[in-house]
C-alpha cells in the first residue's frame, strides 16, 4: 500500500512536470512567433529605407544633371558674350577705318 502511494506520488509529480514542460514549450513557441514578426517588421523597414535611399539618389542624380545643364548654358553665355564684345571691337575698328577714309 505505501508503494501504491509512492508510485501514485511520482505519477502526480511527473505530470506535474509534464505540464511545467509544456507551458515552457507554449511560451518558447510565443517567443519565437514575437519574434519572427520583429524580423518581418525589421524587414520591412529596411526595404522601405531602401526604396527612400533609391529615390534621394535618382533626385541627386537629376539634380547633378541639371547643374551640368546649367553650366554648359552659362559656359554658351559666356562665349556669345566674348564673341559680341569682338563684333564690337570689330565694329569699333572699322568706323575707325571709314572716319580716317573720309
């Protein structure tokens, strides 16, 4: 009678464990789900960096673009500036010219 009441003890004592190592399992479980969605989550926001990071150097590329437009148009300026001025010079010489021939 005192075995069948040890034995009966050990079975409620390892079910008593059972249940312990169970509810360990279900928390391990909903620890890795938790997780699994913070690398998702984490994922995500390194591809929506990503597409931002993507979009900054397209428009710094346009940009860059636009200034080498610009200085070319500056760079064209400038030489019909220095070719007016020789018209001028031009101009300015051969009235010099037609006074003295008159």
């Amino acid at each position: 009678s005192a075995n069948l009441v040890t034995h009966f003890a050990n079975l409620v004592t390892h079910s008593a464990n059972l249940v312990t190592h169970s509810a360990n399992l279900v928390t391990h479980s909903a620890n890795l789900v938790t997780h699994s969605v913070n690398l998702v989550t984490h994922s995500a926001n390194l591809v929506t960096h990503s597409a931002i990071l993507v979009t900054h150097s397209a428009n710094l590329v346009t940009h860059s673009a636009n200034l080498i437009t610009h200085t070319a148009n500056l760079v064209t300026h400038s030489a019909n500036l220095v070719t007016h001025f020789a018209n001028l010079v031009t101009h300015s010489a051969n009235l010099v010219t037609h006074s003295a021939n008159l």
